[in-house]
C-alpha cells in the first residue's frame, strides 16, 4: 500500500498570505493525485485532480503542482473561507489511499 | 445536481450489525463506480469499498473483507454497505461517494452518516 505523508501537519496563516503545502507518496503515483478541503462537519470537496486540474466551480488561488512522489498544493492569497483541513489522495495504486491532512489555521 | 444521502447510521454494540444505505441523484446512477469512505472522530480519511457500475466487482481494503459487504440496486439508485462483527475501530462518519469518469478521485460526496460501536 502506498504512504501518503503531508506536511507540516499545521500550517498558521494569516488572511491574504500565501500558503503551500506538501504530499510525497511512499512510491511514484504518476500525476493520479487529487486534493480535497474537508471544513469541520462537512464532507471533503475535491479541489485538485491529475495533480493540477481545478475541479469545477474552483477558485484560481488554488493551484496544485508536482508528479511522481511530491506535489505541492498552493492557495496564492487565503481567504476566510480557506481555513479548514486538506488531504492529497493517491489514485494510482490499489488501494487508493489519502494523507493525514494539513490544517490550515488562522495565525 | 448530484446528491448524495446516506442514512442508516446508529449506535451498535460490538459484534453487531448496521446496513448503511446511501440515496443518489442527479446524475445517471448507473454509469460510475461508488465508495464508501469513512473518518473516524477526529482522524483521517480511509477508503472502505467500491463497486464497478454493474455491480460485477467489488473490492475492500484488507482489515474490513469479510465483514463488510458492498452492493447497489441501480433500479433504486442506491449504494449500500453491509456492515457485520463490528468492532469498537470502526466508529467513524461514512462517506458515499461517486468515483469521477476520468479516474478514481471523488468529485461529489453524501454528509456522512455517524456508526458508533460500543457497549
């Protein structure tokens, strides 16, 4: 099975900065990687897939880089909206499988 | 637009049994592979099953085969997972949710519904 690491695990953000953050997976899984934002309560909601596609109705701050084991997801400018927690998936390999998550926080 | 409603959550004992049942609309039934997801409180997400669009194959991640059991009826454009011989680590919110066309990321997911197992 492959592991997805994400890092850091926290990442402190203030409204308007620049956040990046990182998912490397165990082995290559090509470009077959998606991220999600989960907000507390609700379901996860695909932002990126093919490492850095936007899925429909995606801000463009939003951005996702990166193939074989590092990928990267970048918002350009942080919203209000935007602090929640996000989780990379690889869907490669059997079984697909995600990373623990970064939460972005206000700082 | 597509949704998806899973019902069928509930306090269990250990040992025992659930059937979840996820409602789909919206979008041809029919045509997509679907999972079930769960999150236990506070954790992470991890793949539970999925089944191809007819139903012929199913698959599960190694620690729940066996126990739980992955089906749809189409006719009634609705996922089910059998849950049996429950145990205390499989309390967690279990997502439904639809594999995209183009490969197997989820683009629309059901709100969860909560399974506790204790006693």
């Amino acid at each position: 099975e492959i592991v997805m690491t994400q890092s850091p695990a926290t990442l402190s953000v203030s409204p308007g900065e620049r956040a990046t953050f990182s998912c490397r997976a165990s082995q290559s899984v090509s470009s077959n990687l998606a991220w999600y934002q989960q907000k507390p309560g609700q379901a996860p909601r695909l932002l990126i897939y093919g490492a850095s596609t936007r899925a429909t109705g995606i801000p463009a701050r939003f951005s996702g880089s990166g193939s074989g084991t590092e990928f990267t997801l970048t918002i350009s400018s942080l919203q209000s909206e935007d602090f929640a927690v996000y989780y990379c998936q690889q869907c490669n390999n059997w079984p697909t499988t995600f990373g623990q998550g970064t939460k972005v926080e206000i700082k | 637009e597509v949704q998806l409603v899973e019902s069928g959550g509930d306090l269990v004992q250990p040992g025992g049994s659930l059937r979840l049942s996820c409602a789909a609309s919206g979008f041809t039934f029919s045509s997509y592979w679907m999972s079930w997801v769960r999150q236990a409180p506070g954790k992470g997400l991890e793949w539970v099953a999925n089944i191809r669009p007819d139903g012929s194959e199913k698959y599960y991640v190694d620690s729940m085969k066996g126990r739980f059991t992955i089906s749809r009826e189409n006719a009634k454009n609705s996922l089910y997972l059998q849950m049996n011989s429950l145990r205390a680590e499989d309390t967690a919110v279990y997502y439904c949710a639809r594999e995209s066309r183009g490969g197997s990321w989820y683009d629309y997911w059901g709100q969860g519904t909560l399974v506790t197992v204790s006693s």
